[in-house]
C-alpha cells in the first residue's frame, strides 16, 4: 500500500525540510509513500529549497504553481497528482504533527474518513486562546452545516484517492480552510463513513502564519451559509 502526503506551502521555507524529515520517519515500513509539496510560488524559495535538498529522492515532488494560485486549489492539486491508495493532507507549519500518521493510517483500513481532531476527547491545541475560539465558532458551523463533525475546520485528514476523487472537486476546493468543512459536508452526502480521532494541535514553529481571525470569520461563516442555502 502506498500513501501521499499532501504539503501545500506559501512561506515555509523555516519549516518544510524538518517536516519532511518527521513525516518520513513517522511513516510506517510497512507503507510505501510520496511526499507532494505544492508550492504557490512562494518569494522565500520553498520550491527550490525542497527541489534542491531531495533531487536524489523521487519519493518526496516539489511542484511549482504560478497561476491560479491558494491554498485549497494548492490542495487539490496535489491531490489530483497523488498515486498512493491513501492521501494525508496537513499544514506545512507544524500545526498538524506528523506523530499522528501512523494512527491515521491504522484507523483508515475501517472509515472513508479520518480526521485529526483538536476538539474530541484527548484532543487539544497548544495556543489556548485559538483553541477556545476555534471551539466556539465549531458551535457555530455545526449548528450552520447540521454536521456530526466537531473539528470542522481542522484540515489534517486522511482519505482514500478514489473516495475524494468522486466528490465534487470544483464545489469543494476554492478559498482557503474552509474547504475542510465543504469537503465534510459533500463527504456525509455521499454517505461516507467519518470518524475523528484526538489530534494535539502544535504551535507554528518557524515564519508568520498567513491567516487573519476576523477575515475568517466573515468568509467562512459566509461560505457556511451558503452552501447550507444550496445544499
């Protein structure tokens, strides 16, 4: 069996050889893998640092996009390149710990699904004040979206290639984490079998993270509600 670890990056050149490194070493032997870095054509030269630091490895593929560029079409792109039976998707800052793999990897022979939650019991996140607010705005979406999911916006997620490649991509991965919770609601339409399991949410370790509270909390309670509308 052989799994794809999807990375998309923007910035990360202080990050992404050490969370390589951890996700090779967290990966079981028993599991084949590639590691797909999608890179948005970041000024700090991701693309080529990684390009440069494994050019003798064809596991690990540094792809370089320069049009159409964001984070979920960054997404869905290595997505749609992946050859694994299996495709982990996770942040490339250290937020999603690669020591979850080989829990991901076990639980994904019995669901469609598995996602790494921050709020199901044993679950966490290191920055309290986002922990606390991330929990309140799940109420939120949950009550939104009628979703059984409790980390609706976690994004640190294991699925089968032919699964995710049945849903419908193009309603599914535009803007940027919200896709998660699109991809959750056309998952449970389809009747897919999901299931979370307790994620410890780490502090970014290097460089400024890309997101602003309050420009989420307008786009995605936005997209929230329309794709309640539409369902």
């Amino acid at each position: 069996m052989k799994v794809s670890v999807v990375l998309p990056t923007y910035n990360e050149a202080g990050n992404i050889l050490e969370l390589v490194k951890e996700i090779i070493d967290n990966i079981p032997s028993c599991w084949d893998y590639e590691i797909i870095i999608v890179d948005d054509n970041s000024p700090d030269q991701t693309f080529d640092i990684v390009r440069l630091a494994y050019q003798d490895n064809p596991a690990v593929i540094p792809i370089l996009r320069t049009k159409d560029r964001g984070f979920a079409k960054s997404i869905r792109a290595g997505i749609e390149i992946a050859q694994g039976e299996q495709i982990i998707v996770m942040d490339t800052d250290f937020t999603h710990d690669p020591i979850e793999i080989p829990r991901l990897l076990h639980v994904s022979k019995l669901y469609d699904i598995v996602s790494g939650s921050r709020f199901s019991p044993g679950g966490n996140m290191q920055d309290t004040k986002h922990y606390i607010a991330s929990l309140i705005y799940n109420w939120f979406l949950r009550i939104i979206l009628r979703t059984q999911v409790q980390d609706n916006l976690g994004g640190y997620f294991i699925m089968s290639r032919e699964k995710i490649l049945v849903l419908p991509l193009d309603k599914i991965f535009y803007g940027y984490g919200e896709y998660f919770f699109r991809l959750i609601f056309f998952a449970e339409q389809c009747k897919y079998s999901i299931v979370e399991i307790p994620a410890q949410y780490m502090i970014r370790k290097s460089g400024v993270s890309k997101s602003s509270f309050f420009k989420m909390l307008f786009t995605y309670s936005f997209a929230a509600m329309r794709l309640r509308i539409q369902a």
